[in-house]
C-alpha cells in the first residue's frame, strides 16, 4: 500500500453553483420510511448515509457536492440513495439495512457513533458491499477518508492561546463524546492548552454538538464566573460558537469586547461573526474535496476499478486532507477565493461596514 497522502489544494466552482442554493432546512422532507429516496441502480447503485442534520454542512454541502460528481462520473449508477440518521444510531442501522435491501454495493457511511459502527460495516461486507469511512472513522471499513482532525484541534487551540496572550481562564466546548472525531479534536486542543498558561476553568462534551446545548453550558457558567474570568472558549466547531457568542452577549458581554472564541466547518454565520470581531477563527476544511473524492473512490469501487494510492491511518486504508485556518485577515484569501461563499454572501446589510474594513466589499 502507498503511503502517500492525497492532499488537494483547491476545488473547483462548478459543483458549488449546483449546491449553493441548498440548505439544511427541510433536511429529510423528501425521505421516507427509514430515511431512503432514489431509485437503486442494480450492482453500481451506491448510497450515501449522514449522521445528522443540525451541523449544516452536510445537507448544504456533503450530499448535494457527493451526488453531482457520482452523476458526473458514472452515468450508469443511478441515483445515489440517500439517507440522514438525524442523530439515531438505531435508525442508521435501520438504514443500512435498507440500503443493502436496495441493492447497495457501496456504501459511504459517515456514523453517528464510529466506535459502534463495526456491526453495521460487518452487515454490510456480509451482504457483498464495500464501506468507505466517511469524515468519521471507523476501523472495521474498507476505506477511510476525513482531514486531519488532531491537527484541526491544534490549530484551534494554539489560535485561542495566541490571542489570549497565553495566559487568562477559558471555558472548553468539546463534541459529542460518540463522535471519534470530536475525541480527536479534543486530543489535539488538549495537546496545545494543557502546556500553555491558559487554565481551563470547565469542559463540556455536548452530546449532539447543538449549539442550543453550548448556549445554555455558557449561560451556567455566567453565574459561576465573573466575567472577567473569562478570558476565551474553546468552541469545537461553529454551531456551537454561535451558541456561545449568544449566551455571553446575553450575559453582559459587549458584542465589541468578546473574549477570543474558536469554530470549525467555515459556516456562513461563523465568517460573518469573524468579519465582525465576535469570533476569532473557525478551521475551513474544504468540503468539496471530500466529497468529491468520496463520489470517486465510490465510482471505482462500484465499477470494480483501483481507487489509486491510499495512506495508512489506524490500519484503515486513508485519504487525509489539510485543514486551514480563517480568520478575517484571510476570508478573501480562502472560502472567497475558493467560491465557497462568495463576498455578497458575507456581505449582507448587518455586516457592510466590517466587510468594507476587511477588504470585501
């Protein structure tokens, strides 16, 4: 096996200008029964399964980006059956059951719960199927790919730990603790905080990542701490930076004076909140990347074909790609630059001003 890494720098517009007018909002309308839509497609039919909805990543962009690039690829595969598990490890069971029922041959499956999921790789390899690992790992797949989810912890952290000035009390926001990655994220953050002078006043692992559930740990946390005391939050991703920077604004908080906040996935909202000086950073990792080479690696294995040279990663054959930083110094440099969201996007009304300061508009 090569250990080479596929590392992708860039990805191209196209794709995006199909995906751009998706949203999260009304995620599931078009399933039924156990979650399944799309007509099989005999012994090249493939189906994607996502764990949730409330990240808005995965309906905006993962399915929409994984099924125009299988449609480009493969005219004979047929509609990708698509399933989102909505945070349900039973229900995902439920749905891999039905997508191999459907005559599944591939399966991209990002799980609720990766530790857990063994026993639904091992049902669908019994039935003759292939599962590639899909952002979260799962050992017992045939292939793995995500980006490099300690290094997305590190550059999180040591971005916090900047800006505080190495010093000062934060609170910490982990994911839910059935999320591999969300133990890998915390391993990496962990790595950088515990030998700074940060001191870490409360960790939280949210349960289902909700920003919901971050704003009312953070709201707890203003009766506990004086404010000042607060001097950064560690949030995991952006859902739940949001989350934060609504309980601290709600607590007294200036909306100019918030402590340093981090974020992940690049969401719209979490650029916004960056251009404007409520959050610090959120980790870009280029969506399109992953799911295109998912559609790729789908299309081969469907079409009995090599998928090319693959990396090692906990005895699963990889792809691992390179997360990247934001922050309002390079917003125009990266999810601009890269057409994830164009500067009319940011730019609406609210954020004009900050948008001119930023070089935007």
């Amino acid at each position: 096996m090569s250990t080479t890494l596929h590392r992708y720098a860039a990805f191209g517009a196209a794709l995006f200008i199909g995906a751009a007018g998706l949203s999260a909002c009304g995620a599931n309308d078009d399933q039924s029964g156990d979650g399944g839509d799309s007509a099989s497609g005999g012994d090249k039919t493939i189906a994607l399964l996502l764990p949730e909805s409330k990240t808005t990543r995965y309906e905006a962009f993962d399915r929409p980006l994984f099924e125009a690039k299988v449609k480009e690829l493969c005219s004979d595969c047929g509609d990708v059956l698509y399933y989102n598990a909505d945070q349900d490890e039973a229900k995902q069971s439920q749905q891999v059951d039905t997508a191999i029922s459907e005559g599944a041959s591939v399966l991209v499956l990002d799980p609720v719960n990766g530790a857990g999921a063994g026993g639904m790789v091992q049902t669908a390899q019994d039935a003759g199927a292939e599962v590639i690992a899909y952002d979260r790992l799962i050992k017992e797949a045939d292939y793995y790919m995500s980006f490099d989810n300690e290094t997305v912890g590190k550059m999180q952290a040591q971005a916090l730990v900047d800006a505080m000035g190495d010093k000062g009390g934060i609170l910490m926001l982990n994911g839910s603790p059935d999320d591999p990655n969300a133990a890998q994220f915390k391993a990496g953050a962990h790595s950088v905080l515990d030998a700074s002078g940060v001191e870490i006043l409360e960790e939280y692992d949210n349960p289902d990542w909700s920003p919901e559930n971050a704003q009312k740990f953070v709201t707890d946390m203003l009766s506990k701490y004086d404010p000042e005391q607060i001097n950064g939050v560690y949030a995991a991703n952006d859902g739940q930076a949001g989350g934060v920077v609504a309980a601290l604004t709600g607590g007294g908080f200036a909306a100019d004076a918030l402590p340093p906040i981090t974020g992940q996935d690049a969401e719209l909202a979490a650029i916004q909140r960056i251009i404007a000086g409520e959050q610090s950073m959120t980790i870009y990792k280029p969506i399109p990347i992953e799911a295109e080479k998912a559609a790729e690696v789908a299309v081969a294995l469907a079409n009995s074909e090599d998928v090319g040279d693959t990396t090692d990663y906990e005895g699963v054959p990889s792809f691992i790609f390179d997360p990247i930083v934001v922050t309002s110094d390079n917003v125009a440099d990266t999810v601009v630059a890269d057409e994830f969201y164009s500067a009319a996007d940011i730019c609406t009304d609210e954020y004009a001003d900050a948008c001119t300061a930023a070089g935007l508009s």
